[in-house]
C-alpha cells in the first residue's frame, strides 16, 4: 500500500516541501498538486516527450520519474521560462516562425530545445534534431519547430538565480547508501522491487504489470555511480545513465562499443534517466547496452546483504527477461578489462533512429599489431533469446583484409538464430547482421 513521503525540491526557482503518495509520479504531482499543468500526460511510457520538464537542467520525461525521485532537485517547467511578462528567446522563437501548433507537445519541445541550447548553444542541423528526438509532433509541424530552435540559437536569456535545492530526505523510499538499499531489499525481498531511470519499470506499472507502491529508489546511492579506472579494468556503476556514458572518455578508451550504443538509445529524455544496471536486469536480448558488455567482455558485479559475486557477462543472462540475478541482489557495477588500443563500434537497425527497439545489433571490438588484427570480439543482440557472440566471425576477422571481412560477414549469417515477429523478417535479420558487421568493421578500421 502506497505510504505518504515528505519531499523538498525547487521549481522554477521557488523552493517546495509537500506530503506526497509514494506511488505518485512526478507529472501528478506538478499537474494535480502544484497546477502546474504545461508538462502534458501524451502516451505516460515515455514515448512523446509532451511531459518533459529540466531536472537539473536535463530534459526528463515526468512520467517516468517518481516525486520521491525528485526530492533535493532543480526542477525548471515552461511557467518558470518567461521572465516576468518578457517571454523566453526561445518561445519568441516558437512565435516567429509559427512553431506553436498545439498547446500538448510544445512545451515539452520548448524545454528540450532550452537544455540544448544551454549545453550547446550554436547547435548545427543535427544537433537540433538530436535534441529534439524524444519528443514527438503529431501534427508534424517539425520544419517550423527545428527552425524556431536555429533562430534562437545564440541568444541568451538573463540567467536567474536558482535558490539552493532542499532535501526532505524520504529514505524509506530512497536509501542514501548501499547498505540501507540492500538491508531495505532483504527486509522486503519479493515484495518491492528496485528502481532506477524507470524507464522500464515505469512503463511496465503504466500497463498494469507492476505497483508503483512497491518500488525501492537507487539514485540516490552513491556507491552505484562513477567510471572509473580500477587495477586492471574499468569499473562503471550500475547507476551510470547512458547519458554519462555516451560522454564518458575513459568508457570510450577501453569499451568504445559502449558509448557508441548508449547514444543511440531512446532519445535524450530516455538517455537522462536510463542506467546500465537498468538495461542489465531488464534482460531483453535486444538491449542495446549489452552487446558492447559482450565484446568488452565485461563482468557483473553482484551485491546483496550477505554476499558479492563476479558472473561473467555471457552467464549473467539465462534467457529472454532472464538471468542470474536474485531478488536479493543488486547490481554494483560493471568491470571492463582495460585492453590498450582497443578499437569499437556498435551498429543498430531499428524502426527508425530515434525511440525505437532493435532489429538487429552489432558490437565489434579489436586490437591491431603492426596493422593486422590479433583479437577479435564479436557480439549480436536481438538475433537470438540472449544476446550471442560469433566466435566463427571473430576467428575469420584475424585473417584481416577483405578476405577476413568476407569470411566474418559469411560466418555471423550462419552464427545467429533470429527469429520472425512483428519488427522484422529472420531472413532480413540475418542479412542484416551480416551488413552491419562489415560496416562497424571498416568503421572501426578508419578510426
Ligand atoms: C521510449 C523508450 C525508448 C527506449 N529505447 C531503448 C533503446 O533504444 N535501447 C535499449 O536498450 N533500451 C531502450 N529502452 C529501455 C530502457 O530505457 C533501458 O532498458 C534502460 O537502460 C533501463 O534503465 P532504467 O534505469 O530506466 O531501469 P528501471 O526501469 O529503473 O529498471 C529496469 C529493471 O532493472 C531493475 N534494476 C534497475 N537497476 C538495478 C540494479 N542496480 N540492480 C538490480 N536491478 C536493477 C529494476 O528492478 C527493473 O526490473 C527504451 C525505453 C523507452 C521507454
Ligand atoms: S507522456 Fe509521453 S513521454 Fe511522458
Ligand atoms: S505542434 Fe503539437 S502535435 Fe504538432
């Protein structure tokens, strides 16, 4: 049964504290409790980004982020833009080139075009696209809104002074170390169930299939965030987003399969909140994160009260939404050996680039001596239950030259296993897989 929490954060530059339902999701709160009701519930899955608000300055869908998430946050929606009666250059902008079509899309629009140009403030072409996937227009008004957000680009707006965010701290929900996170999961194991971007779970209690009650928020543990260099590998924290990933230099030296995959998933909302301990568990074998895991030959770290264990990443997943993980355990982190030189790339194909499920990935990583391959790792989501690796394509790459790149291409159409379903043909699958080793190979050749 859902507990009622104390939360604190900051909306548009006013401090908040208020009593809410530990089943309530960011948008009701905003929307019911403080009528703040620009951000708009479209499809509630995280798909049309009509909800979008900035969390400390990063477009989020508020209808995958739980209020108790937001506790000690900055939170900015489209009534906090204008400054006073003086509207923001960028909804001037949305003005002048006739970008304002419907009041339920645009401002979500408006708020990711505000972080974008906030981060980037001379976006080209497609940068603006890119900041604007998560974000759908039905009425595909996108030519005047793309323009809108070029016009603005450049033009600052006076900054504000954004008073220091308070935390009301309600840690019943959202533990602030892993120990009190493992001891709340033992003490209630099979009846909560960890949280974390919610870009899953969220969507799955959205058609039914879980409680919003009975959720265990991991933001707020310190010990699952951070990448960095530890002994002999790359430690990544479970916590990580694929926002921080994508960015990440250390994660591009020695996975850069990895960074390569997290930018290509969801769009920028999804990517804010979206973890790597969240597309682990989740264990769809066409999760994007985990085929770069495969060719990096990462290991999973597990944690629970009572102990910690290391599976390698091919015996972590034991079928589609499976794998060995306890109802017990977390995940605490990912470890990559640090391989010098090791070159990457990951390809998808999808429904279309943005907000799409895979059809067929590919993962490649190799080190080169004197200019000729001496290791190969090869790895295809989405063509079997899990997540597999091809070690006829990895041995036939060795070879080098176009000979190996023929062999490999032949060799992964034998190695997968796809199957028909609504995305895709198993035929298509296998060209596909095919194609897309031979691309991220000469990719990853030139780089
Ligand atoms: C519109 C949309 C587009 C998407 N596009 C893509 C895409 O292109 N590619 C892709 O791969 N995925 C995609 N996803 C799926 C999702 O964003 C990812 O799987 C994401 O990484 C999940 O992480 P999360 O932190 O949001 O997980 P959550 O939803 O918080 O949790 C997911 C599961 O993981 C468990 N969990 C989370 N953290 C831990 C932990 N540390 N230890 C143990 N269990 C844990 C939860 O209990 C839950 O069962 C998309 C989702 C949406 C809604
Ligand atoms: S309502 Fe569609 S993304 Fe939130
Ligand atoms: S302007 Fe809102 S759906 Fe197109």
């Amino acid at each position: 049964m859902a507990e009622t929490l104390e939360v604190a954060f900051t909306v548009n530059r006013r401090p908040v504290r208020l009593r809410v339902g530990s089943d309530r999701r960011l948008l009701d709160v905003l929307r019911e409790d403080l009528r703040l009701t620009g951000a708009k519930e479209g499809c509630g899955k995280g798909e049309c980004g009509a909800c979008t608000v900035l969390v400390d300055g990063a477009p989020v869908d508020s209808c995958l982020m739980m209020a108790c998430q937001a506790d000690g946050a900055v939170l900015d929606t489209i009534e906090g833009l204008a400054d006073g009666d003086r509207l923001h250059p960028l909804q001037d902008a949305f003005v002048e080139e006739g970008g304002v079509q419907c009041g339920i899309c645009i401002p979500g629009m408006v708020l990711a075009g505000k972080a974008l140009l906030d981060r980037e403030p001379r976006p080209d072409a497609a940068a603006i696209r890119e900041g604007l996937a998560g974000n759908l227009c039905r009425c595909t008004g996108y030519t005047k809104i793309f323009a809108a957000v070029a016009r603005a680009a450049g033009q600052r707006a006076r900054p504000a002074p954004v008073p220091a965010a308070e935390s009301a701290r309600p840690s019943s929900h959202r533990p602030l170390s892993l120990e009190a996170a493992l001891e709340l999961l033992s003490m209630h194991a099979g009846e909560v169930r960890p949280l974390a971007g919610g870009t899953d779970i969220l969507v799955r209690a959205q058609d039914g299939r879980q409680s919003r009650a009975a959720l265990l928020d991991l933001t707020a543990v310190p010990e699952l965030k951070g990448i960095e260099e530890r002994g002999s590998d790359l430690w990544i924290g479970a916590g990580v987003t694929h926002s921080e990933l994508m960015r990440s230099a250390l994660a591009a030296r020695y996975a850069p399969a990895l960074p390569e995959a997290c930018a290509v998933i969801g769009g920028p909302q999804i990517r804010n909140r979206g973890t790597l301990g969240g597309n682990l568990a989740n264990a769809s074998p066409a999760a994007d994160t985990v085929p770069a895991l495969y060719a990096a030959e990462a290991v999973v770290e597990l944690v629970s009260v009572s102990d910690r264990r290391q599976v390698p990443i091919d015996k972590f997943f034991t079928g589609p939404g499976q794998s060995v993980l306890a109802r017990d355990e977390l995940i605490l982190a990912v470890r990559v050996p640090r391989r010098p030189g090791v070159r990457g790339a990951f390809l998808r194909l999808g429904q279309r680039r943005a907000q799409a499920i895979s059809k067929v990935s590919v993962a490649v990583a190799m080190t080169f001596k004197d200019g000729r391959p001496d290791w190969a790792r090869v790895a295809l989501g989405a063509v079997a239950p899990t997540v597999i690796r091809a070690p006829r394509a990895e041995a036939a790459l060795l070879a080098g030259g176009y000979e190996g790149l023929r062999g490999a291409r032949e060799a992964v159409r034998a190695e997968v296993s796809p199957i028909d379903d609504l995305r895709s043909t198993r035929e298509y699958r296998r060209e596909m897989a095919g194609l897309l080793l031979e691309r991220a190979v000469r990719r990853l050749a030139e780089a």
